[in-house]
C-alpha cells in the first residue's frame, strides 16, 4: 500500500515541473501506412489495464461500441478505438484500457500498450490544423526537439467519447444556469483550453452567464496573452485587475500546463490576486488537493455548466 501511495504522490509531484506521464499504446495500421503508429494518454486518466475480457453486446448499441463487461461488480461501456480512428488492429483487440474522466468510467480497447513515457509539456505541441479531424489534441516528441525524434498522437478521448455517446440534455440549460453575472467594466475571463469541443462548451457557457472572455487554447499562449495585457495595462496607467478578472484554466495543455501556468500567476506580484479556476476532466481526489495546492481559488469538473456558474460567481464574489 505504501509503495502505491509512493507512486501516486511521484506523479502527482511531476506536475510541479511541468512534467507528466503519458500511457503509449498502438492501434494496428491505417489504410495509408502499414506501420504501427504510437498514441498516449495521460497516466492520471488511466484506472486500469487489463487483457481484453468477455465482452456482451449490447442490442441497440451506437456504432464503435464493442458492448459492456462486468469489471469487479461494475457494468463499462468497452468502446473499438482503432475503429473510431480508422485503423485496422493487426494482432487483435487485446488490451482494455480502463480510464477515468469528467466523472465517468469507460473502457477502450487497443491493440497493445507499450510503455510510459516521462515528458515534459514542451515536448507537446498541439496538434490543432492538422489533418486529425478533431481527434488528436497534440503531438508529443519522445525524443525530445529533434528531427528523429518518436512521435506520439495525444488523443482527445472526451470528445471522442463524447461523438460515440452524445448527452441527453443540452450543455447550457437557462432555466438552471442562474442569472448573468456582472464584470467590473472593461474586464474579461481570460480561458484556456486546448479541446475544440471542450472551447465550444465554455464558449457557451460564458455567452450564457453574459460574461466576455478571450479563448486561449494552451495554458502558453494564456500566459503570453497575461503579459502583454500587463504591459499594456501599465502603458495606460492601469494594473490587470482593470483588464482581468479571472483566468480559467484546464489542466492538461500543449507546451504549458494548467498546473504550472496557475502557478505562474500566483507567484508573479502582478498577478497573484487575479482569481484563477481550474475545469479538468481530471477528477479526483489527488488533483483536487494539488489544484488547491498550487493555490487555485476554484475546481470544476468537465463539463456542467450550473457547476461552472456557480464557481465562477462564488470566486468572482
């Protein structure tokens, strides 16, 4: 038990460094390439790996979905991820991916894992322009900045799942989402999100609660943004606080985390006071005390938009 502990707290500590663990697995080969190409996902979003079991088909099932198992008297959804990205297993399906995101669990099954591999987030550069359809949030460079270098396709898993199982109600109801919430003149939320979808939804949700904002799509490019609002802040005679009135921020981001850049905030005199709220799918127990930890005022899970409000108005309170 303690030496699991041990483990936990050293990947939760390598967010102190901007650094995280990526899960490498293959899927087969597309149409195009008969090689076995590398994707990852996040460590922290993995509960377990196990050899594919027994699936039951579920009659009425949405297309991709393999069916369900009973996993230690839980019921999954096992999803057929080289189906969804267009790529033919060659061995089989034979690994189970268990994961654990924006509050649900699910399984995706794959055709081998790998290894895992310690990186740091500037060895991730987004992947948004590219031919990926929507699928792949970046590229990361095992190898590091070089021309040789492994390359590993990050996948979206929330928007792939959420494509395979689309929710039943709207994402923004305003009969729930509560009364728009006033800013002080001139200020914006400052966001950040490396999803297309997980952006559309904020958007929404920020069109809702009648609040401006400025969209960011990496947790780098919202610092950039931080600086040069400081500078032309003090250009005008002004601080930040007249230009933001809060960042938020996911956690898992290309180039710069959420965890660093809230960080970054904290400990920089011209910043530090500016409320910062974090909205991962990384739920838990362990993130939410690191969350608190880096000295983040708020932590909301991906994605409710009456949770997300009701942050927002107690922080901005």
């Amino acid at each position: 038990m303690n030496s699991v502990q041990q483990e936990i707290d050293e990947r939760t500590n390598l967010t102190s460094s901007n650094k995280f663990e990526l899960l490498l697995f293959t899927l087969g080969s597309s149409a195009n390439n008969d090689r076995s190409e590398l994707f990852g996902i996040n460590v922290f979003k993995i509960r377990e790996i196990v050899a594919m079991p027994q699936i039951t088909a579920v009659a009425g099932a949405p297309a991709h979905m393999l069916g369900v198992v009973n996993l230690r008297g839980q019921v999954i959804s096992v999803i057929d991820l080289p189906a969804i990205v267009g790529y033919q297993p060659k061995t089989g399906l034979n690994i189970m991916l268990v994961t654990e995101f924006a509050r649900t669990t699910q399984a995706f099954a794959v055709e081998s894992v790998e290894d895992i591999a310690r990186l740091d987030w500037g060895q991730v550069l987004s992947a948004e322009g590219n031919a990926a359809g929507g699928m792949v949030t970046s590229i990361a460079r095992l190898d590091g900045n070089t021309d040789s270098s492994r390359l590993v396709q990050v996948l979206d898993v929330e928007t792939i799942l959420r494509n395979i199982m689309p929710p039943d109600e709207p994402d923004v109801n305003m009969d729930t989402i509560g009364p728009q919430i006033a800013l002080k003149p001139g200020t914006i939320i400052l966001a950040a999100d490396d999803s297309v979808v997980a952006r559309a939804l904020i958007e929404q949700g920020l069109n809702a609660m009648g609040l401006p904002y400025v969209m960011t799509k990496t947790g780098k490019e919202a610092w950039d943004h931080l600086q040069a609002v400081a500078h032309a802040a003090e250009a005008e005679g002004k601080t930040v606080h007249d230009k933001i009135a809060l960042v938020l921020t996911d956690l898992e981001m290309p180039e710069m985390d959420g965890f660093t850049l809230t960080r970054n905030i904290k400990q920089d005199a011209r910043f530090k006071t500016i409320p910062v709220v974090i909205h991962s799918s990384l739920t838990g127990s362990a993130n939410e005390d690191h969350v608190k930890s880096v000295g983040a005022d708020g932590y909301v899970a991906k994605f409710a938009a009456e949770e997300l409000a009701a942050t927002l108005r107690r922080v901005l309170a």
